[in-house]
C-alpha cells in the first residue's frame, strides 16, 4: 500500500510557482496602490529583499519547504518587525494588497477563507503601536 502526504495548503494552491506568483501580486498591489502608500514608505525602494523573505516564510508557514527557517532560524516576526511602526492603518494596507493578492492565486474557496483569516489574525499580532 503506498502511503500519500497529507494536502497542505503549500501543495493545494500549487506549490512554489503560486507562493511567488502570490509574492510578486502582492508586492505589486502595495507599490502601485494609492491605499498602501504607508505601508509602502516603511520598506526599502527595491521590494527584492522583502520578496524574497516573504516567499521564504510563506513557504513554510503554508506548509511546504521550510525556506526562512532554514537560512534565518525560527522567524520570530514580531521580534522582526519591532524596528518598524506597525499600527492598524499599515495593518490593513498590508491585508488590502495581500487580499488582493490571494484573489489571484487559484485555490479552493475555503481555503481563501481560511488563509486570509490566519494572515489577518497574524497581522493583527504584528502590531506594535496604538495609532
């Protein structure tokens, strides 16, 4: 009897070609919406770095290969990102950019639902200010 891997949602929306599809749309939607201009001004002019570690870290966390922990350790994101104000209005630039993002990624409704809470709560989680 051969033994199957359990679905992920890493594997579900197609692997690392969704992840850096989903990756590239994101960016892209924070460097050309008028809405994310804040969100936007906190990261460095070339979005490479940064869209490198994301796809890192949303490999890993959707459950596919474990790329950020492999090359930085544990990602200990709020400690990441104390260096950086994160309050609610850059909050919900970022979820507006990576809602839109997930939209374009094919996947199974439930499984948007599902992502896009997790993100939102994680999101939430990163705050740091109160403004």
């Amino acid at each position: 009897m051969t033994e199957t891997q359990p679905q992920t949602p890493y594997s579900v929306m197609g692997g690392e070609k969704a992840i850096l599809s989903l990756v590239d749309r994101f960016y892209f939607y924070m460097d050309t919406l008028p809405e994310a201009t804040d969100v936007r001004a906190v990261h460095q002019e070339d979005l490479s770095r940064a869209k490198d570690r994301l796809f890192k870290f949303l490999s890993g966390w959707l459950g596919g290969p474990d790329l950020f922990a492999q090359e930085f350790g544990h990602p200990r994101l709020k400690q990441r990102h104390f260096p950086f104000v994160v309050n609610q209005k850059g909050r919900d630039q970022w979820m507006l950019c990576m809602n839109k993002a997930l939209y374009e990624i094919s996947m199974p409704d439930e499984l948007r639902k599902n992502i896009k809470q997790a993100l939102s709560d994680l999101a939430t989680h990163m705050m740091n200010v109160e403004n």
